[in-house]
C-alpha cells in the first residue's frame, strides 16, 4: 500500500476502540523511512488516535510535526491507517480515492480474519465445553469424584492451578489442585465472598498496576478466577481457577470458565437429585419392608395367642365341668402353642441379629458325625415315625464349625423335609468333603419347589404360595436363618431338584484351618 500511493512509511493502527490496539508499521529503507517511522510512532501516541480511529472517511493533518500525515480509517473496526510522504508531496484527490478503496479492502481483510480466529476459537470452546459434558456425563458419583473433575477442567483450558469447594455435600468439601499455597481461612473468605454476591471474581496480573497493590490472593499466581457454582438455583460451592505459570486469562477465557462452572455446578445438582431419589426409594423399600414385616409378624403372633387365649377362656369358663381328658388336651393344646410362639420369637431374634450381623459365630473342632447323630435322634424323638438315612463319609476330618448354629440348619431343613414331604420320609443326609469344602445335603420326597422360587424361598417371611394358605403352618423364617448361619461360616446353600422327585437341599462350606495358621490341631489326628 506504501509503495502504491508513494509513502515513505505506513501505520495500521488495528483493534476495537475498547481493546489495547496493535500497531504494525512499515518504512522505506532509507534516512527518510526512518524518519517517518519516528513521525508516525509519535502519532500514535497522541490523544488524537481515538478520534482518528473511529473516523468514518479519510483525513489529512498538515501541521503534525511540520509533516503532513494523512489517515484512512477501516470503517466499523475501529481502525486506521496512516501514512506519511517524505520529502513532502501533495496528496492529490486520487491518491485519497486509492487509500479509501485501499482501506475499505482492508478493512474486509482484517473483519474476515477477525471472524475466522473468533470462529476458531468458538470452536476451540465448543470442544472444550462438549469434551467435559461427555466426561461429567459419564461419572457416577461426581460430588465425590471432584479431583478427576478438577483434573479435567485443569487439563481442557490450559490451567495449572485450581480448587473446587462445595458447602454442605454432606459437610464441605474441599478439593485442591495442587496444594494450593492460599491460607484455608483466606479460601474459605473468598468462596463465601463468591457465594454471597453470586459473582465471578477476576484477579489479573495486568490489571495490577504495582506490587503493592495485588491482591493477596493473587500471591504465587499470574492470573486467578473464582466462579460461584449453583445447585438447584443457590450457590452452594465455588471453583477457583488459575495459573502459577505465565498463562494470562483473558476474557474469553473467563466466559468459557462461566460457563464451565454452570455445567459443573448442573451435573453436581443433577447427582444430588439422583442421589435424594435413590435415598427415598431406599426408604420407601425399607418402609415397604417394615410394614411387609409388621403384617407377617403380627399375623404369626396373633395365631398361637388366639389359639392359648382360646385354651385358657374354655378351662376357665368350664372350670367344673371339663373331664380330665378334655383338660389334658387343652394344656397340651396351650403348652403346643406356647411352644411355637416362643419358637417364633427366637426365630426372630436370631434373624435381627444375623441381619444385624451380630450373630455370635463360636467355632471349634467337631466331629460332623456327631453331630448329624445328635440331631437326628433329638428328631426322632419329636417325630418317632419319620425315616432318616444318614450317610456320612468316613474319612471326614475334624472340622471347625459352630456346632449349635449348623445343628440349627439342620434342625430346620430336616423339619421342613418332614413337614412339607410324607410325614413318614424318607430323608436322606448326606456328608462328605472335597479338598476344599465340606459338603452336606439332605433330600426328601415332597413336592419339590419350583425352579423359580428355588432362590425366594431363602428371603425372610417368604412361603411358597401353595403352603400360604395350605394345612402346613410356617412363618418362612427357617430357611432365611439358614443362609444367615452357612454365609456367615462363608458357605453357600442352595435347594435343586431331587431325581425321581422331592427337593435337594445342599449346603458347601470352605474347609478352614484358621486357628492353628493352616495346620490341623493335633486332635484332628487322633
Ligand atoms: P416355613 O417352613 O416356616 O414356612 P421356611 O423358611 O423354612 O419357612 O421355608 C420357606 C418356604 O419354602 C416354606 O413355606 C415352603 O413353602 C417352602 N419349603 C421349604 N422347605 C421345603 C421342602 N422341603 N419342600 C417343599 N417346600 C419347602
């Protein structure tokens, strides 16, 4: 453009009048380039520049520095180009129709670029903005995952340093990126501050014009920003945001961290949500539950109670004219009674403390044998004519059990077999071990239980539908204290089919050798 019109040296003095302009010159070669460079760099200088700036046609000055300094502003982008003719020359109406024409291209140059690094760096923003939601998106939990997310925003805008405080989440919380070198009093005042006015606050190095007067907070940073972080429309939290190294953030950098800060503060209320939902329908089950185990309980103590109460009302109105047998029958009737509530309460009680899991374990060394024997002639005396066949695997070593709670299991399981199979049996136990386990199981020929309640029939209170108003009385507490007790000796228990008919009820607890360190007491060997 210089060579064009003959100057001697050109200023584009370029940037939007809120901006600090920058300022590209060009000279000839020469003593007289030189000078004219002075002349125009002076000219910058002067106040004169905003007016020249945002003039809309051409202009000539005569009397600058004895020179005559023409300027051609690009129009609508607060920017102009000035130039100077040395040894002097008039500038002719041609020479201003060429500068304006110059200008005016110009000044469609420089808005497409300004439009192109402004689309670039929307895009830039765009991927930023897109890049975290995928990655808040895909986080569980992310109140309690903040230092990834931290991470994250640190990595995503070039920034080094960096703190995320959230109040109440249950207590406050406070993640920092490093160790930040603010006083925890200091962070607290800032954060509140931000909460309060609900505010961004922008502590720029630039800005500063001494020492002296930077903010303390700003200590140890080039520039700082602190962004209020809303959850559910009040602000709960803040994040500051900064960079120890050289890194100025400017305002665009300031609108991309806004809106960062919303997206975070959004995906923290959205997980709070999640969070309370979950919560109530927690409570909604566990209330569900109560009232589930309120009806059961009630019904199962109202039965005994009615049936005593009953015995009781016919002795006492009939006191004289009851005969001895009939009096027998109703004791035993009340003693019977008696006994299955007060089964009923221990049952319960077992099952609070085995859910509780406070359910004392009291192992020792025992003989399976033994045991199964003890348990079954005790059976034998309650129903004398039910069959039991046991057979147990002569090589079983000692094994450390609880021998009351297993006794227990097999109590219940033999019982049930009784119960819900011929009165008369048969049931089979049977007992041996694997090189890691202790295998039990205890068949009979009832009618089995369908394979889709084979695992249901294990949680408390449940019964099969078929025996809920069947002849056989049950509270379904049995079997679900039997998976308390084999899970608590770390075993499984689980019922099949059994071939030819009846149920399978199997029982694998792992061999443990805890107390002596992996070797068998000397009494295993005796
Ligand atoms: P309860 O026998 O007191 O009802 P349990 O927890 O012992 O409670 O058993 C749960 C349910 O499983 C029983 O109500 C019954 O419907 C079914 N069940 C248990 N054992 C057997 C079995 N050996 N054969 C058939 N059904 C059984």
């Amino acid at each position: 453009m210089g060579h064009l019109l003959d100057a001697t040296a050109v200023a584009l003095v370029e940037g939007t009048p809120v901006e600090r302009p920058y300022t590209h010159f060009w000279a000839v070669a020469d003593a007289n380039g030189q000078r004219a460079l002075s002349i125009l760099r002076a000219a910058i200088t002067e106040p004169a520049i905003l007016a020249w700036r945002s003039c809309q046609s051409p202009f000539i000055t005569t009397s600058f520095h004895q020179t005559t300094l023409v300027g051609f502003p690009l129009t609508d982008i607060g920017s102009v180009i000035l130039m100077v003719r040395l040894p002097e020359t008039p500038w002719t109406s041609i020479d201003q129709q060429c500068g304006a024409t110059l200008a005016a291209h110009s000044a469609a140059m420089l808005r497409h670029a300004r439009m192109y690094t402004d689309l670039q760096a929307y895009a830039a923003q765009t991927e930023v903005l897109n890049t975290l939601a995928l990655f808040l998106g895909g986080l569980l939990d992310p109140a309690r995952q903040l230092d990834m997310v931290l991470q994250r925003i640190l990595a995503l805008t070039h920034l080094d340093a960096g703190l995320i405080m959230l109040k109440d989440e249950p207590q406050d919380t406070v993640i920092s990126v490093p160790a930040l070198a603010i006083e925890p009093a200091q962070v607290t005042a800032m954060v509140e501050m931000v909460i309060a006015t609900g505010q961004p606050v922008w502590l720029c190095r630039q800005h500063a014009t001494t020492t002296e007067t930077l903010p303390r907070a700003l200590a140890g940073f080039c520039d700082l920003v602190m962004l209020p972080l809303a959850l559910h429309a009040t602000n709960a939290g803040a994040l500051l945001i900064g960079s120890r190294a050289h890194r100025h953030i400017s305002g665009e950098d300031l609108t991309l961290l806004l809106t960062i800060a919303q997206q975070l503060g959004l995906t923290l209320s959205n997980a709070r949500l999640r969070r309370v939902a979950n919560e109530n329908e927690a409570l909604r089950q566990a209330n569900h539950l109560k009232s589930a185990f309120l009806a059961s309980v009630s019904h199962d103590l109202r039965s005994p109670l009615t049936a005593i109460r009953a015995s009781v009302e016919d002795l006492l109105e009939r006191q004289h004219a009851v005969s001895a047998s009939e009096h027998r029958a109703l004791l035993s009737n009340i003693a019977r009674e008696t006994a299955r509530l007060s089964r009923f309460v221990d049952q319960l009680l077992d099952l609070s403390r085995i859910e509780a899991g406070s359910l004392p374990i009291d192992r020792e060394w025992i003989e399976l044998k033994t045991l199964i024997e003890d348990v079954v002639s005790n059976f034998r005396q309650h129903w004398p004519d039910c069959r039991i066949e046991t057979l147990v695997s002569p090589t079983l070593p000692l094994l450390y059990l609880d021998p009351m709670l297993i006794g227990q299991v097999l109590w219940n399981v033999l019982e049930n077999g009784q119960k819900y199979g011929p009165p008369d049996g048969p049931i089979t136990i049977e007992a041996f071990c694997t090189n890691s386990h202790l295998v039990m199981s205890i068949s009979d020929r009832g009618p089995g239980i369908p394979l889709a309640e084979r695992r249901r029939i294990f949680d408390r209170f449940y019964r099969l539908e078929r025996d809920r108003h069947g002849r056989q009385r049950g509270s379904g507490l049995g079997l679900a204290i039997c998976h308390g007790i084999i899970t608590a000796h770390n075993g499984t228990i689980w019922v099949d089919e059994r071939p030819g008919g009846g149920s399978i009820f199997r029982i694998a607890i792992p061999l443990t050798h805890e107390r002596t360190g992996g070797w068998l007491p000397e009494e295993a060997f005796v």
